[in-house]
C-alpha cells in the first residue's frame, strides 16, 4: 500500500493535485498544504478517493509522482 496526500492549494490550470507520499515527489506540497487521503494500491484509487470527496474539484494525478494518472 502506499499514502497519497492532495495539494489543498490548486494549481494554475485549476487542478488539485494528489501526490505520492511513499515514493516522494519533486514537488511534494508542503506539510501545512496536505490533505491526507490514506492508504492505496496506486494513484488510480486514491484520485478516485479525492474525486469522490470533492466531486466539485478538478482533481489530477501529480506529472512526477502519479504519471499514471496525470490526465492534464
């Protein structure tokens, strides 16, 4: 299992982004800016996870840790 964290900060193109925090990122948000989303086999559940808590939100997988699911 690993633990993804979602950027409560959007970025420029109106995404949260959710981050890997087991392999770590480049560009982790800081920790004041984490919003933990628990424990998952990959990106595809936890971005299903963060999608489906805030189902309003434009939510993408991280370019660098969560290439998978990076969809924009």
């Amino acid at each position: 299992m690993q633990s993804f964290v979602v950027n409560k900060n959007v970025q420029s193109n109106g995404d949260y982004e959710v981050h890997n925090t087991t392999t770590g990122c480049s560009f982790m948000p800081l920790l004041e800016n984490q919003i933990p989303l628990g424990n998952y086999l990959n990106c595809v559940g936890a971005v299903a996870a963060a999608r489906a808590r805030w189902a309003n939100e434009q939510i993408n997988g991280c370019y660098y840790c969560c290439t998978p699911c990076h969809t924009s």
